[in-house]
C-alpha cells in the first residue's frame, strides 16, 4: 500500500551550501525549500552532508562579512589619515599595528627594621605629648571657668 502524503523532496546538498553561502540561516533555507524547519533538520540527521555543506556555506558568508568589514575599516582609517587626523593615527597604531601605552613603573623599599621602629617611637611619643598637651587645655579651661 502507498503512503499519504506528499511525496518527500530530496533536499539538494550544492543549493543549501549555496544558500548558506549566500547568508541564510536554516530557517530561510528551509523556507526557500518550501519544507519546515523540523523537516530540514530531520533530512539533515538522516543525511550528514546537509549539515556539512550548510556548515562549509556559512563558514565562506562569515569569512566574507568579516573580510568586507576589514575592508570597511582600514578605508575609513585611511579616510581619517588624509585627513590627517591624529586620533586615526594612533588607532591605528592601537589596533592594526599592535602598540599599546605601557607604563612602568619601579618602586623598591628598603627596609631597615631599627630605624622604622626608633621612628615608630618617636612618633608615638609625639602623640603622647600632643594628647597630654590638649589634657592639659581642657583642664586649664575648667578652672577658668
């Protein structure tokens, strides 16, 4: 006995490579089909190469869309160079050539324990003599009054 149904379409593996090519995502490819997408991906598990072609077809778009946008960029950089603009020159510099500001900085200590410590306690004997000092104000202003 036949089966219902329309009959199923062989999904031709060069027009989903070339479709991905092109920037479709597997929806669109589908549709372009005129399948679902659950079909798609359904002939897709049951045949390998769909899934191989639509990978080696997005895998050239991507390269493509990143090519062009490189393109993009260093004709704008280039733009800004003629115009002699100095925010374009070390842009670049930056970002195609590779330079980036460093700071270095050096910084040594040496420490010598006895005199940070004969520091320490002058320091605090200092504040000894401050907090005395000021006990002495606050009692000398209470027998004034």
């Amino acid at each position: 006995m036949a089966k219902r149904g329309p009959k199923e379409k062989p999904v031709p593996i060069e027009k989903v490579e070339q479709l991905a090519r092109a920037g479709m995502q597997t929806e669109e490819i589908a549709t372009e089909m005129n399948m679902h997408l659950s079909t798609f991906y359904k002939k897709a598990e049951e045949n390998c190469e769909i899934l191989e072609a639509y990978k080696r077809g997005r895998a050239e778009f991507l390269e493509w869309v990143k090519m062009t946008r490189a393109q993009q960029v260093l004709s704008a950089y280039d733009r800004l160079l003629q115009e002699g603009n100095p925010a374009a020159v070390i842009f670049g510099m930056k970002a195609i050539v590779g330079l980036s500001e460093q700071m270095n900085i050096t910084h040594s200590v040496e420490k010598n324990l006895v005199e940070d410590e004969t520091r320490l306690k002058e320091l605090e004997a200092k504040r000894k003599a401050l907090l005395d000092a000021s006990v002495q104000v606050a009692f000398t202003k209470d027998d004034e009054e």
